[in-house]
C-alpha cells in the first residue's frame, strides 16, 4: 500500500515537470548550410582575397590566397607562436570581429586580419586572435577545391559561434 502511494506521488511530481519542459524548451534554430561556391584558384591571385557572403547571403566572409612564408598565429594572451608555411594556400573566414561586431579585413602586408574598431588583429592561419579585445578566434570556414580548381564554402573548422548569431546551430549538407 505504502510502496503504491510512492509509486503514484511519483507520477504526480514527475509528470507535471517533464510536460512543462516539453513545453518550456524552445528548438534550436538550425541553418543548413549549402556548399556554396567561392571562386576558381584562378581568380584570386598570391597574396590577394575577395570577399563573399555565407552561409547567409548577407554574412560576410573573406577568401585569402595565402602565399609561402611567416605567420603568426594563437592567442596571444597565451603566446603567440610562427608557423611557416612552404606552399599557397586558401583560407577563408567570417570577417564579423568576434569583440563587437565590426568587419575585419584582410592586410596582405600585415598577413593578419585587423579589425578597424578596436585594434584587434587576427591571424591569416587560423583565425585566433594576434592582439586587441576580441574574446575569441574568427570562425574559419571550411573549404572544399575540386579538380576544376574551383573552390567551395562547406562549413566551419573552427571557431564557432558566429558573432551575432550565437543561438543558431549549423548543419553541413553531406553528399549522401
Ligand atoms: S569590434 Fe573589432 S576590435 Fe572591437
């Protein structure tokens, strides 16, 4: 009798807790991304970047072809630290400063990214952040070339959320 009593008191407090959380949690927005395409290796010369927009068509981002040489790269609240790259390479980033929300630019001289607000500098490498206030790494946007050369925007490496848009959950698109 006792043990039925519990059982059933259980019910009671249990019940009205999940109903309420049921109605109480709101889904995640969810973008899919779609692979979008960027440029061919051939429009965008040694040293130079363009800009594109993804994975909204008005979030900004920047493709950088980077050329062989020094760059500096991790947080420098830590220690930033040299790494040398031998080869070109593309690299692509959301250009939203993750501080507040200025455009970040791509300074081939410099091979860093400068946000204009603040004075914060991001590295060409990956994104993590060379000097300023910014709290965290630009997002790196994940790229895909393909045998014609040409180059797609396919989801993030790194360094997500996006500045703005932190409530929002991403999902790749996949070849299945
Ligand atoms: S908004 Fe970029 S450094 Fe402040």
């Amino acid at each position: 009798m006792a043990k039925g009593m519990i059982a059933l008191s259980t019910v009671f407090v249990i019940t009205p807790f999940s109903t309420l959380y049921k109605y109480l949690s709101v889904p995640v927005p969810t973008i899919r991304i779609k692979r979008t395409k960027v440029a061919n290796r051939s429009e965008v010369s040694v040293g130079d970047a363009i800009r594109f927009k993804f994975p909204t068509d008005d979030r900004p981002a920047v493709l950088i072809h980077l050329e062989p040489g020094e760059y500096k790269y991790g947080d420098y609240r830590n220690e930033s630290q040299v790494k040398v790259l031998n080869n070109d390479e593309f690299v692509a980033y959301d250009t939203i400063c993750t501080h507040l929300g200025c455009p970040s630019n791509w300074k081939s001289s410099a091979k860093e990214l400068p946000c204009p607000c603040h004075g914060a500098a991001y590295s060409a490498i990956d994104g993590t952040v060379l000097k300023g206030p910014p709290p965290r790494a630009l997002p790196k946007i994940k790229l895909d070339i393909d045998d014609n050369g040409d180059i797609y925007a396919v989801g993030y490496e790194s360094g997500l959320p996006l500045f703005g848009m932190e409530s929002i959950a991403f999902e790749e698109e996949t070849n299945e």
